[in-house]
C-alpha cells in the first residue's frame, strides 16, 4: 500500500495516520432500485489498477480526502479534499 | 453514597524526572504551565490574523487543519472577550484543560522527534505548526526555535507521551522537568 499520501493541507504523511474508508463511488439515486443500493453498499471490484477511495486524516487535520492512488505500483496521482468533490 | 469530589491536579504531578541516558544533554524535556489553550473554528480559508493577540509566545496561533486553531499563551483578554470580539467569524472554546503542553529543545531534540513523527521536521519553520502522530499518540507539534519545539497532547496521553520521550531519549542524554 502506497505509504506516503501528499495530503492537500498538511503535506506528505504515513500511511498510519489515516483511516482508510473504501472505494469513493457515485451514490445512486434515493429512488434507485433495491439490487442498485444492494450494489453500492456490498459489492466491490477489488481492482489490480487505479483505484479511488475515500481517506480520513485522522492523526493530521481531520479531513475526509478522495485518494486516487494504483493498487499495483503504490503510485499517488492524486489527493483531494472530498468537500470539493461535492455537487 | 458520598458526592465525587474533584480534585485539580496537574497531569505530570507523578511524571519522572530527572537525567536519564547517556552523559550530557542532548535534549532537555520541560512540563509547561496550564495556562491558556484555545480551540477556534471558523470557515476554512477565513484568515487568522484577528485571534494572534489572543495568544503569545514564539508560536502563538497554531493551525490544526482547514479552519482549525489553536490559541497557545496568556495573550490579551479573556475568553468571554475574545468570544464577543472574534463572533460570528470564530467559534472558541477553553481546552485549556484538556490538553498539556511540553517543550522539547537542544541540539538532539530535532532527532528525537523524528523517531515518532514523519513531518519534515527541516521544512518546519519556526513559528509553524503540525497536527501528526507520535508513535500512536496525537500531537500537536510546533517550533519555537531552531532547536526547540512544543508538543501539545492530550491530557490523559500525558505522561504515556512523557515517558516515551524520555525513553527515545536516552542515547542522546535527556534531562526532564515537570
Ligand atoms: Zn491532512
């Protein structure tokens, strides 16, 4: 696992100071059908590759991110804060 | 069934003290008066600048996250003044007691800290401030000088950050002070 994340607001940080959430996905529709909700809560691609995920700052500033990061390589594209991914 | 009385004590009351280690003092570890330690919150991106009187020191105002402060030594007025001065931008609250603050300084204190923490401790500048993990426990981390740094913690992690400073300590020469 990619073990320094370049946290938007207090800088480059170990891994251990995070929590990490799960995959960030796009939340369906409140009247979406059953199997759909069963879908977004459950089931995960588990994917070799880029992946997104939502990560808490819990020994830093306290912010929940959006880490965009490669399961197979460790790479970090990309930190950001998961207020500004808000419609 | 008598009431619970409470008793104000300080956190470090039983803390070790003392020269441990090695001869010399690579590193002096000192308990630092409970005096004032404020909490504000405000939107983030709004600027600090109006709580800096609030607060002294070589590091008065500490920046905690995105619209998070902490406001460190007896600067001007009180807190129901500051809450009535800084409203509605800031919210304030008094965590004087829930928080202790020790200093760590000398020509190894810089070496200690980086057993525990992964901050740049080279890019933070003096007056600047980190919230980060020390081993497992929470700190606020600041530089007052360019060997001297605070640590902030909270108060029931006290003593357990107090005697794991001066076990990392020891091959350095450490002498504490409560
Ligand atoms: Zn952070």
């Amino acid at each position: 696992m990619a073990s320094l994340i370049p946290c938007p607001h207090c800088g480059p940080r170990p891994k251990e100071e995070f929590t990490v959430r799960g995959a960030a996905l796009p939340r369906p529709a409140p009247n979406a059908p059953v199997a759909e909700w069963q879908a977004h809560v459950y089931l995960r691609e588990n994917p070799r590759g880029d992946y997104a995920e939502h990560w808490h700052h819990s020994g830093g500033c306290r912010r929940w991110l959006v880490v965009n990061r490669n399961t197979a390589t460790h790479a970090v594209h990309s930190v950001t804060d998961a207020a500004g991914e808000r419609p | 069934m008598p009431d619970t009385v409470l008793i104000a004590r300080p956190a470090l009351a039983s803390a070790a003290t003392g020269h441990f280690g090695a001869p010399g003092t690579g590193v002096t570890l000192a308990a630092l008066p409970e005096d004032r330690l404020w909490q504000a919150l405000a939107r983030p991106g709004t600027d600090p600048a109006p709580m800096l009187a609030y607060g002294a020191g070589r590091c008065p105002l500490r920046s905690i996250g995105p619209g998070q402060w902490l406001i460190v030594g007896v600067g001007t007025g009180t807190l129901a003044e500051a809450q009535a001065a800084l409203a509605p931008t800031f919210a304030l609250s008094d965590q004087t007691h829930g928080r202790m603050r020790v200093s760590l300084s000398g020509p190894r204190a810089a070496d200690l800290l980086a057993k525990g923490t992964a901050v740049n401790l080279a890019l933070l500048p003096e007056g600047g401030a980190a919230q980060t993990l020390f081993g497992h426990i929470g700190i606020t981390l600041a530089r007052t000088g360019p060997e001297a740094f605070e640590l902030a913690v909270l108060r029931g992690f006290a003593l357990s950050l107090w005697d794991e400073l001066i076990l990392l300590g020891r091959e350095y020469g450490i002498e504490a002070r409560a």
